[in-house]
C-alpha cells in the first residue's frame, strides 16, 4: 500500500487550518451581530418610549437667549421659535443689517431683541460682547452656539485660509463663548448651553472633510463639557444640548452640491422647532431626523 506523500500531507493540514479560521470568522460574524443585536433592543426602546411619552417642557418665559450666527437661516428660526415661548433675544452676527431685520421681527412677537455686531472667532470680541450684554440686558440664559461655515472641498483642494477660517468659526467660536458665558452661569447655578452641530459629526462626510472634522470638534467638546459639569456637581443645574441635523435647505450652494440627496434636506422652519422642543426637554443630543443617531449609539 502506497504511504501519502509528505505533500498531500501538508496539503490537507493547511486544507483542514483554513476551514477551522472560517469556522471561527463566522462564529466571531454571528457573535458580533448577536451582540449589536443583544445592545440595540434597549435603545431603540428608549428612543421608542420617548417619542410616546416626550418629557415635561420647562417655561423659558422672561429668560435672556443669546444665539450666535443667529440673523439669517437656522439661527434666525430658532429665534423667532424661542421668542414664541416668551424669550428676550440677542442675535449674534457679522452681518448686523440681517441681524436688526431679524430683530425687528423678534420684536413683534412681543419680547425684547438686541443685536450685535461680533466676530465670534475672536475671543477679545466676545468677552466685549459679554460684558456689554451683562450690563446692558443681563445675563444669559441660553447659549445658542449657531455660527458656523461650510465648504464642500476635498482636503487636498482646501486652501489654508479657508481650513483657519472655518475651525476658528465652527469650534473655536463654540469653546471662546462657552468659556465666557459658563462662568456667569456657574455663578448663579443655571443655564443651558447649546450647540448646534451636524450629522456630518457623527458620520464622516468626505466631501467636506473639514467641515466634518470641525463638527465630530463640537460633538466631542459638548460631551466633554457635559462631563465637566457632571463632575463639578452642576448637572442639574446647567444643562448642555448637541444638535446634530441632516442637511438644511438654507443656501443656494447646499442645494446645489446635494442635488439628489439620498434623504429630503430639511427646512429651517422644522429644524428650528425641533431644536426648541429639545431645548425645552433639556434634551443632551437632538437627532434631526431623529433616528439619524441610533446607529452612533447602538454602535458605542
């Protein structure tokens, strides 16, 4: 009887070691999907029994709204939807013709508006802002941090003044007014600071990859101030919402980079009322559409 060949003997043990590691990929595949499975069903529950039972709004009546970025488009919504529950208003803005319009506006629904002409990037600007509003109007309330830009560029074709521009703009406007403005808040032991990101913050958007990285910035800067003041005993005194929308019919460019946008760009109008909802619930993160964030969380 001919004894197998050294060969084939080395053939089947790699033969048999290959079926074994795909054996084993597709149990470690099946315990993976259990596992996202096992994680998802008590999130899409919670996300479920909230849209059922929404939680108990709070009455901002009287209160002082600063919102940045808040004289044309989303800023400007949310402003007016604010007013509508009683809020005095200070629009923020580079663009003060825009912003006085919008006052002006404000002003008919029958609350006090103020408007400033601030570049939110500098810090020197906005710790002026805050002192002229502390001793103008008061303190602030609610922090809308709404200014920001967007280019739809590749990183290779981004030039450097335009990524400078853009970072000081989305992320460090946020910090430097967050900075000014939380110390006020500590002082007196309540607030709500608010920060109005993108989807593009919580999946990454390659076509604007700046514009992304400025966004998972803000998503990353809210969470951790949201810890700090867990930390420092003012969870339930200071309250933080991440806004994170899909895209918004706001600008011409917008519309016309996303000309088949694989879901409906979303209007101001609705953004901006559910941000104020949100606002209202001290929500932490506001997903628009709102199911838009269960895969970031199931995935965490």
């Amino acid at each position: 009887m001919d004894l197998p060949k050294e060969s084939d003997l080395s053939t089947q043990q790699s033969e048999s070691s290959s079926l074994v590691q795909i054996v084993t990929q597709i149990f470690v595949v099946i315990l993976d999907f259990l596992r996202v499975l096992f994680f998802s069903v008590p999130i899409l529950f919670k996300a479920f029994l909230n849209l059922l039972i929404p939680r108990k709004s709070k009455n901002v009546s009287g209160q002082l709204a600063l919102i940045t970025g808040g004289a044309n488009g989303l800023g400007r919504e949310i402003a007016l939807q604010l007013a509508k529950r009683g809020c005095n208003i200070v629009i923020v803005d580079i663009d003060l013709k825009s912003a006085e319009n919008t006052c002006a506006d404000l002003r008919e629904k029958g609350v006090k508006a103020y408007c400033y002409r601030v570049d939110v990037s500098s810090f020197e600007q906005v710790k002026s802002l805050a002192t002229i509003v502390y001793q103008d109007i008061g303190p602030v309330d609610i922090l809308v941090n709404n200014a920001g830009l967007i280019h739809f560029t590749f990183l290779q074709d981004s030039s450097e003044q335009d990524v400078n521009r853009l970072i000081d703009v989305n992320v460090k406007s946020y910090i430097w007014t967050t900075k000014v403005f939380l110390e006020k808040m500590m002082d007196r032991k309540r607030g709500h600071i608010v920060a109005i990101s993108s989807m593009s913050g919580m999946y990454a958007f390659p076509w604007a990859v700046v514009y992304s990285t400025s966004k998972y910035a803000v998503n990353g800067f809210m969470a951790a101030v949201t810890e700090q003041l867990r930390l420092q005993g003012f969870s339930d005194k200071i309250q933080t919402t991440c806004v994170c929308p899909y895209y918004i019919a706001t600008r011409k460019d917008i519309v016309e980079f996303l000309k088949k946008p694989r879901f409906k760009l979303l209007t101001t109008e609705h953004t901006a009322r559910v941000i104020a909802k949100g606002i209202l619930r001290n929500e932490v993160t506001i997903a628009i559409p709102p199911f838009f964030d269960l895969g970031v969380k199931i995935m965490q």
